[in-house]
C-alpha cells in the first residue's frame, strides 16, 4: 500500500509535539509496515522549511522512509479544478491551492494520506482514502 503523508504528521514527529507526536509517529510506523510512505513537492517543501540545512531534512526523511513522490499532471489539473470550484462557491479563503495539490496527489497517486487535517480532505475528497493518527 502506498500511503502519501501530509506535514502536519510529519512536522508532529519532527517536532516531537507533545500532543500529536507519538500517535503521529506509530501511525507513520503502521503505514511504513503496510507499503510506501510518499511526500509530493507541496510536503517535501512544507517539511524542508523546518530544517537549518538540506542534509539534516534528507537524513531525517530517509531515516523514517519518506520518499519523493511528484505530482502528476492529471492530479495537478484535479487541483486546479476544485480549487476553483470551491472559490465559486465562497468557501473559505485560507485553503490554498497547494492543500488541494496534496489532496488530489494522495487521491490519484496513493492508496491513502495519512493526515490530521481531516475536515478539509473529507470536504474536497470524499473518496480519499484518509487515515488520521489524531482519532
């Protein structure tokens, strides 16, 4: 099973958050048992931002699994179209489109995303299969 991973799972274990941080880490273990952990481009950047040097974040993906995963371009063009849509609808305008580029790279490109962020992905894709380490 190939399981893309959202920041806020990663940035829970980094950062050893005292809430999150173990739930986050042994849903990180379960899925890295059951397939393929992957990060597209909009993770890999988010997760990067928190480290002082190249070296130290690829070591620290490496050493739990994390592969880069980019996003094709069906699933981008995906994105694309719901972010639209969403705007036509007047929905809130703190959702990027880089959270709807994560979401269409797990939904085409994965099996499931492992998330925390829940209620946005139920909203936008339903038929994700999503996996939140927080429940």
């Amino acid at each position: 099973m190939k399981t893309a991973v959202d920041s806020s799972v990663l940035l829970d274990v980094f950062g050893a958050d005292p809430k999150h941080g173990e739930r986050s880490r042994a849903a990180l273990r379960k899925a890295y048992d059951e397939g393929a952990l992957v990060a597209c481009e909009v993770i890999w950047a988010e997760v990067r931002a928190h480290f002082p040097n190249d070296n130290s974040f690829d070591e620290a993906m490496g050493l739990i699994g994390v592969r880069f995963d980019s996003i094709s371009s069906h699933a981008a063009r995906v994105a694309g179209r719901l972010w639209r849509e969403s705007r036509r609808r007047g929905s809130r305008r703190d959702r990027v489109v880089a959270d709807f580029l994560v979401g269409a790279h797990a939904w085409h490109q994965a099996d499931t995303l492992l998330s925390r962020d829940r209620g946005f992905y139920r909203e936008y894709f339903a038929e994700l299969s999503l996996v939140d380490p927080s429940v």
